[in-house]
C-alpha cells in the first residue's frame, strides 16, 4: 500500500511537472534613462538632468518625471520600488508629500522639453502611482512603494519604455519649498521590479530533473496498472 502511495505521488508529480509552466522569481534593478522637471515659466531643457521637485529659484512650482527603460525586463511583474537621492531638502513645514502620477504625454515629446503648461498639469495629475511624505531635515533615499495601478501599467509598459511623474501635494507658497535640490544624473535613480517568470527557460540540470520525474510518472502508471490486472 506505501508503495502504491508513492508511485502515486511521484506519478502526480511528473504530470504536474509536465503540464504546468516554469515559474522562476527575478528581480530586475534599473536605473532612469532620463530625468528633469517642468514649470510653467520655464518649461523643460532637454539637457538638464535636475529633478527638483516644489518651489524654488523665483520660477514657481516645479514637477519632475523620470523614465526607465523596460526592454529587458520579462515575466510578470508583481511589485515595484522607486528609489530617488535627495541631498538638499528646504521646506518651513515638518514634511512634505511627494505623490507619483502617470502621464500620459508620449515619453518622446516630455524629454523633447519647450514650454507646455499641459506636460506640467500631465506630471502632476491622472491616475495616481503612490506618495511618500518627506521630513523637512531627510538626506538620503526616498522610496516609493508603487501602487498596484502603477504596477499594472509597468506590465503593460514592457519591451518599451515607462515614465511616471511627481508633484508636491503640500506645497504652502514659501519661495523655497522643495525635495531633491542639487540633484544630478549621478544621483540614485532608480526602478526595482520584482517578478514572476513563467517563461523562463530551465538548466540543463533543471531540464534533466523535469525529464526524469516524467519518466518516473509514466512508468509508476504503468506498474500501478499492471498490478491491478495481476490482483483481478
């Protein structure tokens, strides 16, 4: 009776093995291909990497985008992190929020730069991605757990590029009230996707492991219908 129990798990297995997919979990960190900030003033330069975020330097109100590149990410991604660097912070109030939209401006015309007073509604509205709130004296990595809208949207995104945007939501009209100024394209900006690969390709050893439990299933079947008859 034990060895019929086993043969008929081992038999359940190889099938298992057989006709369901291969599923491997993989983590996918990427750093933003582009990055800048828009005002209604001044609009975007396509050379200036900065991506200050609130009021400052007498242009009003800025809101920043990043971009990532999602060509060589596969699988189906099931969370997502944003991590951006912030060394200079000013703001009269104890924190700050930073929320994420998307935009729906074509990546193509928002890192073209020019003036556009909807790219800079675009960054700041629509479906939202997430928020974190920022204390007024935080130097380091801001992260953004993205939301499952967001989440959705990087699935859809694959083999392409991604842009999100992001506005201070609790701006209170000093000169000075922003996160991430003096920032650079060397500072940290990135993208970490985790995913659920069932289309990942198994080892050599992995393929031998599969292979021998069919064999085993099969031939488990065969000897359980064997002693069957030889019992009647």
């Amino acid at each position: 009776m034990k060895i019929k129990l086993i043969l008929t798990c081992i038999t359940f297995i190889g099938y298992l093995m057989t006709f369901t997919g291969y599923a491997a979990a993989a983590t996918y960190t990427l750093t933003a291909t582009d990055s800048g900030w828009y005002t209604t003033v001044n609009g975007h330069n396509p050379d200036n990497n900065n991506f200050i975020v609130g009021n400052c330097c007498g242009d009003g109100e800025h809101r920043n985008f990043f971009v990532f590149d999602l060509s060589g990410v596969s699988g189906n991604i099931t969370s997502a992190t944003l991590e951006i660097e912030t060394r200079s912070i000013s703001t009269p109030d104890p924190s700050e929020t930073w929320a994420l939209y998307d935009i729906s401006t074509p990546i193509a015309t928002l890192i073209a730069g020019g003036i556009s007073a909807s790219i800079f509604t675009d960054l700041g509205s629509g479906t939202s991605y997430g928020n974190v709130t920022v204390a007024n004296d935080y130097k380091g990595i801001v992260s953004v757990s993205l939301n499952a809208s967001a989440v959705a949207a990087l699935n859809t995104a694959k083999g392409t590029s991604f842009a999100l945007g992001g506005a201070i939501t609790t701006l209170g009209g000093a000169y000075d009230e922003y996160i991430f100024g003096n920032s650079e394209s060397d500072h940290i900006r990135r993208l970490t996707l985790q995913t659920n690969d069932f289309t990942a390709i198994p080892t050599m050893t992995e393929w031998g492991m599969i292979i021998f439990m069919m064999f085993a299933g099969l031939g488990a079947a065969y000897y359980l219908r064997r002693q069957r008859r030889l019992e009647r």
